[in-house]
C-alpha cells in the first residue's frame, strides 16, 4: 500500500511583530475549524521566523499538509492585517512508493487586497490526460 503527501514550504510577511503574533490567535481558530470538519484536513505547521524581523510567518507541511489551509488562512491574514500585492504557494505530491499519476505538484497565486485567485496550475491528472488526447491546460 502507498503513501501519498503533500509538500511544501512558504513565507508571508504580515508587515508587524505585532500582526505576527495575533496571526497565531487566526492560525489556531483556523485549527479549531478544521479539527471540527469530518474528517479534518491534514493542515499545515506555523511559526514566526525571528531571523526576518518578526514580521515573517513560515507555514509548511509536517510530513504531509493541505495548500487549501494554508490559503484560506493567508486569506485571513491579508484581510485582517490590511496586506496587499501578491502571495503564492508552490506545492509537491508525492507517493512513499512509485506509482503511475502518484507523483506532480502545482502552484496558486492569489491578490492579497482582494483574496481572488490570480491563477493556479495542478499537474495532477495533467500528464495523463495530454497522453490521451485531452486538454493539456492545467
């Protein structure tokens, strides 16, 4: 039997020590959500990175994770914290043994002023689906 995860590694600047720290007040009602769903996602870890300031958060996988979390608390963030520009997550999948479409990765880039997605990709399924004469579009 396979293993699958979800990897990845990212940091987003919340402008403040202060934002940084009630972020972690937003990470965990977030984390109370999520253990409520049924079942719960494999969310993601958290912690303030002192070497830039204070003011960076690194979210991250702790052997597997869900980039939905991760973007939905991003979300939270910017639109308790006033952010603006533009914050991107780049992911990995990946399988403890080979297996054919057990492997890929994507990435999703949304407006930190608006929280609208401003594009995504997933090569889940893309590969295979090119191969047979489906659209390549990811």
């Amino acid at each position: 039997m396979a293993d699958y995860f979800i990897h990845f590694s990212c940091l987003l600047d919340v402008g403040t020590p202060e934002n940084a720290a009630r972020a972690l007040d937003l990470y965990t009602a977030l984390s109370q959500e999520n253990a409520a769903e049924d079942p719960p996602s494999d969310g993601f870890a958290l912690s303030i990175q002192p070497e830039h300031g204070g003011t960076m958060l690194w979210m991250r996988d702790e052997g597997t994770g869900d980039p939905a979390q991760v973007i939905a608390f991003v979300k939270r963030c910017a639109a308790t914290f006033g952010l603006i520009g533009r914050w991107g997550l780049q992911y990995a999948t990946t399988c403890s043994r080979p297996r054919v479409d057990g492997f890929g990765g994507g990435a999703h880039v949304i407006d930190l002023a608006t929280g609208e997605t401003v594009d995504w990709i997933s090569t889940d399924g893309w590969l295979s689906a090119l191969l047979t004469g489906g659209a390549g579009h990811a």
